[in-house]
C-alpha cells in the first residue's frame, strides 16, 4: 500500500475522485428495496480509501460545501420567502424536538455509561454533525476552573468523542432520512415530491426535457383559398374569440409571397398560413379551404419569449383590464402562453392581478415580440452562459456573513460558511427572481454545483476523518461509537413521530427536508432532493438548518454542565 499513498501523498485530488466514482457506482446498487446513494456511497469508500493515509486541505471542503449549499438557496429562495410566516411554526417546533431530545439523549447515555465531560461532548459534536459544538464545550470545560491538565484531556476527549461518531452521524442521518421515513410514512418521497410540486404548480402541466404535448394548444395550418375569396384578412380573423384568437401570417399569390395586411382581400388560389390557438384554427378551416400538407416558402420561424413585467400601465391591473385596453393592432399575432409569479404559474383568470416582477410567456414571430415586448418589460434572453460575476458576489457575501459571530454570554453563536452560504442563496435567488435579466444560472450549472459540492465535501470529510476513527474505534473499544450511533438514530426518531402525529406532517418529501434540516445533515439532504428529483424539500429545510445551526450549537455548554 506504500506506492497508493505515495500516489494519493502527490496527488490527494485523485483520493477525492476515486471516492466519487467508486461511492456514485455502489450508491446505484440495490440491496432489496435499499439503495445506499451516491452520497453515502462516496463517504463509505472515502473512509476506505483513508485508511491508506490521505491529507486533504480543509479548504477544499469549505469550497465545496459553499457551492453546495449556495445552489440550494439559490434554487429555492422564491419559495423560500413566500413561505415564512405562520405556516413556518411546525419546522421551528420541529429544530427544537430534535434539539432538546438530542440533548436529553447525550446526558442520559453519558451518566449510564460514566462518560466524562468531554467524550460526552465529543459525543454530541460527531452524532449530531455539529461541529460548532466542539469550539462551545472545549470553551465551557475551559472555564470549569479544573486543572490544566484535566483540562487538556478533556477538550482532547471532545476531539476523539467527534472523530468516533461523527462518520456515523452523516451516514445514520442518510439511513433516517432517507429509508426509514418513507416506510414509517408509507410513501415514497419521489411520489410525494411530485404531488407537492403539482400542487404549486396549481394544475399548470409541466413537461419534462424532450416531452411536448400530443395536441399543442398553439397551432400552424396552411390552407388554400376557395371558400374564403374575396374576403379580407381582417374579415377571416375576426370572428375568432379572445379565447380562440388565430391570425394569417403569410399569404402566397401565383408563387409569390405578398405583403400581409388587414384589409388585404383573398383570392381564389391564394395558400395561406394561418397560427393561433387550436380550437380557432379548426373552426375557421371550412370557411377557408381545404388544407395543405406543405407549400413552398410558407415556413416561418415562431419563437417563445419569457418577458418581466414593469410597465406601469400594466402592474397593479387585472388580466381583463389588460386585453380591454390592449388595442387590436399591438395584440395582433402575438399569443400568452403562461405566466409566473416567483416561478409558480398564475391562473390566466380574468380578475388574476399583475404584479412587478410577473413574467408573462409569449408566443409569435421575433418581429411581433419585439414590437409588443416594449410596452410590457424586459425580454429574458435565454442563454446557457453562468452569470459569474452575481454569483461571485453572492458566495463572497455568505462567507462574510459565515463570519460574524454574536455572543450570548460567552458563547459564540455563528451560522459558518455553510449558514451565510445558504442565507446569501435564498436572497440572492428572490432578487433574481424579481430582476431576471441577471443572475442567470442555467440549470445544469446549478444541478452540477449542487451533486459535486455535497458529494465532494462528504467525500473530503471521510478521506479526513476515516483513519482516526477507525483506529480510535480499534484501540478504544465499540463503546463510544455504540453510543454515537444511539445519539444519531433516537433523536431523529423521536422528531420524525413527533412530526408525524403532533405537527400533523403528511407529505414525505417535505418532512424529510424539514427532518434532516432540523439536524443539519446536510449529506441526507442531499439524498433526499437525489430522491424527490425536485427542490420541495428545500423550503423546510432551509427553515430548519438556519435553526439547528443556533440551536445545536447550544448544546455545547449544556452537555458540559450536565453530562
């Protein structure tokens, strides 16, 4: 094994991605109904590989959990905002249960099995993933007014108590999170996910990459003149309703195309092209003629174009007072195929209200949706380019905010990079979504930050702690790393009933985001969006992690008067 940490000594970067593929390929195993991850998988043959001996720059994992959690805010910090509120009561009952049933948890075992001060802390620290509380109860047994010696040993035992469990706190958290909730609710978190999503998206069919509808609703017919000649354009396209508009887009005489207008009068023999709302194009086909399969140079190019609402004479209006006082002439080719608040859909109702920062979806040539788009806002260009510099700006504002650091007493209460990466992300991404001409992250790019920064930063964490843990668990017995495990699962699953049966929790997917949220297990939040193939759990979650993080820190000092 020398010459395999000589490689990983020169290139620890080839440990941290051997981790990845070999933990991505066993995740995808399935052992019954089970299914470790990639996630889990990348810690279980991070801590194998670390038994070879691998030093890994704590700096790498902090970038990578950055991204991690940054994307996740980003993602869902609409969302996010919307929610806050009363409805949040339940994930802020939810980060408390777990805090005080895990503190419950550690003094309980720590007298029974006579732990002392430190390992009892230590304990806590790795079983609960916080390793703020290594930095608050290293200063509470500082100030016991004990020896310096036993001092020494007890903040020591708070590192060796952290390095035992703390393997097991991410990967038991996964186990939690992951399979055990969807049994004890009976629903899996995909199933559920995807019920919640179709509940936000009120009705409005989604379709996935590669998926159209069978029958769109926007149409193109070319039909030849017979019944229609001697008719203007203006006649043809007038009886068609609001609801089922359709207008003639080209118009072909003896082979040539000729300029279109209103008052242009058909003749027998003309082909035309005729683009609007299905139902409208149908029923004006036998008052035209009868339809042709192609004609030369009657293609032409329709786009789609998402365009931010700001003009006044538009905001604050109803949809029904938007079309009574949209003249004919600007209206004319140009189709509304949805719009969105916040990424939600609104209904196309007639008393749906237009707000700033609305982005409506539009239909017809790029020469009708430049005319029509300066009276409405401004046009989202799609681009799959990665605005860098929002987005440098929004990681470098949460690790500032990661930072500071408030005293209550003589304890230091943080949120760390991960909690002003994760805060920075949530507003970062409700600015974006109220100013969507920058800021864009397309989502493969976000997609990629999310899978690689968590992945990686578990992976970092097994290659930096596996070969202590397992070489404290072979010389200090199965004890401690026993009692880890206990403190890992029992707190979990006395919030999981508690969230269950008293905050009436009924969606899987969101209980699990607000669950390991409320434990700051990040590695099982991971897991759970891999499973939900969707962001709802990351509302719940973003609630609950900004309290665990305050709250668990906490536990630091009391483990330490009580234990």
């Amino acid at each position: 094994m020398v010459w395999l940490h000589e490689i990983f000594r020169q290139s620890p970067e080839i440990a941290l991605f051997l981790s990845l593929a070999g933990g991505y390929a066993i995740g995808k195993v399935q052992f019954g109904k089970f299914q470790l991850g990639g996630v889990a998988g990348s810690l279980l043959v991070a801590v194998l590989i670390s038994q070879v001996g691998v030093s890994v720059d704590n700096g790498v994992k902090s970038v990578l959990f950055a991204l991690f959690i940054y994307a996740v805010g980003f993602e869902s910090g609409p969302q996010f905002f919307r929610s806050l509120g009363r409805q949040s009561l339940r994930e802020i009952a939810m980060a408390v249960v777990l805090a005080l049933s895990g503190l419950l948890t550690v003094i309980v075992l720590a007298r029974m099995f006579g732990l002392d001060k430190g390992l009892a802390a230590g304990i806590a620290a790795g079983g609960l993933t916080q390793s703020a509380i290594i930095g608050t109860a290293s200063a509470a047994i500082g100030k016991l007014g004990l020896a310096a010696d036993e001092v020494q040993r007890l903040q020591g035992n708070v590192a060796v108590g952290y390095a035992v469990t703390y393997i097991f706190g991410s990967f038991g958290a996964i186990i939690v999170c992951v399979n055990i909730l969807p049994k004890f609710m009976g629903r899996s978190i995909r199933d559920d996910a995807m019920k919640a999503e179709a509940e936000l998206l009120a009705g409005a069919q989604v379709f996935g990459p590669g998926e159209v509808p069978a029958a769109p609703d926007l149409v193109g017919r070319i039909y030849r003149v017979t019944s229609a000649a001697g008719k203007t354009i203006a006649q043809i396209e007038g009886p068609t309703t609001r609801d089922a508009p359709m207008t003639i887009e080209r118009v072909k005489r003896a082979g040539a195309l000729i300029g279109v207008q209103p008052d242009l009068r058909l003749e027998s023999g003309d082909v035309i092209l005729v683009v609007g709302r299905r139902a409208g194009v149908v029923s004006s086909a036998q008052g035209i003629g009868p339809e042709l399969q192609s004609s030369d140079g009657m293609d032409l190019v329709i786009v789609t174009r998402d365009i931010t609402i700001n003009s006044p004479a538009l905001v604050g209006k109803t949809v029904a007072e938007i079309r009574a006082a949209t003249a004919d002439d600007l209206r004319h080719g140009i189709y509304v195929t949805g719009i969105k608040r916040a990424d939600k859909p609104l209904p196309l109702l007639p008393d749906t209200r237009i707000e700033t920062g609305d982005v409506v979806s539009l239909y017809g040539t790029d020469q009708d949706l430049q005319r029509v788009a300066k009276s409405i806002g401004t046009v989202i260009v799609p681009s799959d380019k990665t605005d860098f510099v929002f987005h440098g700006f929004g990681i470098v504002a949460g690790l500032l905010i990661g930072l500071a650091v408030i005293r209550i007493g003589s304890i230091p209460l943080t949120l760390g990079s991960g909690g002003g990466a994760l805060l920075s992300g949530l507003l970062f991404g409700w600015y974006r979504s109220r100013n969507l001409a920058i800021g864009n992250m397309p989502t493969a790019a976000s997609t990629l930050l999310r899978d690689l920064g968590l992945a990686g930063f578990v992976a970092v964490v097994g290659l930096q702690s596996g070969l202590q843990a397992v070489q404290t668990i072979a010389t200090s017995g199965l004890s401690i790393f026993l009692i880890g495990v206990v403190v890992t699962i029992l707190p979990l699953l006395i919030t999981m009933v508690f969230g269950r049966y008293v905050l009436k929790y009924d969606n899987t997917a969101i209980f699990a985001g607000a669950l390991s949220g409320s434990r700051s297990a990040n590695p099982a939040f991971g897991e759970i969006l891999d499973k939900a193939g969707n962001t709802i759990p990351t509302t719940p979650f973003a609630i609950t992690y900004a309290l665990a993080n305050v709250f668990l820190t906490l536990l630091g000092p009391l483990v330490v008067a009580f234990a």
